[in-house]
C-alpha cells in the first residue's frame, strides 16, 4: 500500500514563523517578524530620503541665489541688453550715408531742381525737403511753384492737366508731355490716385505743383500697374484748366458733355 502511505516525517519541511540566519551556529536562530523588518527599511528609507531631499533643497537654494545675483550683475552692467533685440538704434552716419546714396541716384536720373530725397531703412522711410513745402494731415507733401487764377475744381467737374510721375529714385515713371496730349478727368469717381486729387482740388488754373504722395494715399500696386512696391511717389502738375459737365439723354443714349 505504498500509494497510499503517508509522507516520511524525515522528508516534510516544518514551517518556521521567521527566517532562520545562516550563521546560527555561531549565534543561534534570529527570528524577526516580516512587519518589523518592513518597518525599519521604511524608516531607514524616510530618513535617507529626508537627508537628500534636505540636501536637493539646500542645493536649489544655491542655485537660485546665484542666478539672481547674476541677474542683477548683468542688469547693472548692462542696462539695455533686454531691449536690444526689440529695438534698432539709428545710426546718424548710416543715416547720412543712405540720404547721400539717394541724392546720387537722383542725378544719375536728371531730376529736376530742389526735387526732395528719401531716406529708406526697411519700410522705414524719411522725407527731407526744404521748407517751401507743406505737409498735410493726412500725410501729402506738396509745394506750389505757380498758383494759378480761378476757381479750384469742385467733384463732377472735369479737369484738364499735365503731369511728370517720380519714384523715390528720380527715375521718371510716367508723363503726358511725353504722350503729346494732357489728361482730361472728372473729379469725384475715384478715377484718379486719393493723394493725386487730394492735391489738384485746392489748385487753380495755370497753377504748378508738386506733390508728394505716402504709400498709404498711393495707387494700388501689382503686374497691373507700373508701380511695383509701396513708396512715396512725386507729380508735377500743370492744371491747365477746369471745366463744368452736364449729363444729357437722347432717346435710349445717356452721356456727360464738359464744357
């Protein structure tokens, strides 16, 4: 009946309540409960980390005394440093050898006389013109060589005048001397340049002027157009005269007639 025998007493383990030491023949058996033994490894554990969180402390402290006291150093020594790459300082130098630049671009292109140079740094631009000319609120310069006799044009009323068109570089863009006949032009639907009627309304048959005009009062720009970026442009204008329009209706045929 070996099958059902029970186990030999010499080959089952007995079950011990603690951990018995390899070196019990020297000191004996040492028995400790597990719960205690988790005990002192935590509390080891919270003293270790106690010690290294004082000491990560203690060095973050450090740390952040030295770069305040780096900041302040670097602040009283240099003052502008943190507006230094929001700001551009304007170099007078720089400044004059760009007008001196401009001025030369525009006798290589003839311009004619106390024609006004442009200093240009970017889309940074600075007009400088003697002080026989005006500015206006809204920002066109011009200046009258002749004023002229009459009445100033009134919207709906057709005027009749010559014009030299300039970039900022002299370079002569446009003119109807050159076409062999003078623009003819009613005043008030939007057919002109704003800054070109902003500165013929006020003139006066037989007047000159020139006129100065911003980008923000300029043509539109584009392949379109023989403006090919955003600048100040320069007319000289002749009005040769002003004459008033009518609107007549033959039949089913509507047209306006200046006289």
């Amino acid at each position: 009946m070996l099958l059902t025998s029970s186990t030999p007493s010499f080959m089952s383990k007995p079950s011990l309540p603690c951990r018995t030491l390899s070196t019990r023949t020297m000191l004996g058996t040492f028995c400790t409960p597990k719960k205690q033994i988790m005990r002192c490894c935590s509390i080891h554990n919270l003293k270790d980390e106690s010690t290294q969180n004082g000491y990560i402390s203690y060095s973050d402290e450090n740390v952040r005394r030295r770069l305040l006291l780096f900041v302040s150093v670097t602040t009283a020594l240099f003052p502008t440093l943190s507006s230094s790459g929001k700001t551009k300082s304007t170099n007078p130098y720089d400044e004059k050898r760009l007008l001196e630049q401009n001025k030369r671009i525009q006798r290589e292109n003839n311009v004619p006389e106390e024609f006004p140079s442009f200093v240009r740094e970017g889309f940074q631009v600075k007009v400088v013109a003697s002080e026989n000319y005006i500015k206006c609120d809204s920002g066109l310069i011009y200046r009258d060589f002749e004023v002229g006799k009459g009445d100033c044009p009134k919207d709906g009323q057709q005027v009749t005048f010559h014009y030299v068109g300039y970039n900022e570089s002299g370079r002569r863009i446009d003119s109807t001397y050159i076409q062999g006949a003078p623009a003819k032009i009613r005043l008030g639907n939007n057919a002109l340049v704003p800054g070109f009627e902003e500165g013929i309304k006020d003139m006066r048959p037989g007047g000159k002027r020139r006129i100065i005009i911003p980008p923000e009062l300029g043509p539109p720009v584009g392949p379109s157009t023989f403006f090919s970026s955003k600048q100040f442009e320069v007319f000289d204008v002749e009005l040769l005269g002003v004459q008033n329009c009518e609107r007549r209706t033959i039949a089913f045929y509507s047209d306006v007639v200046c006289n």
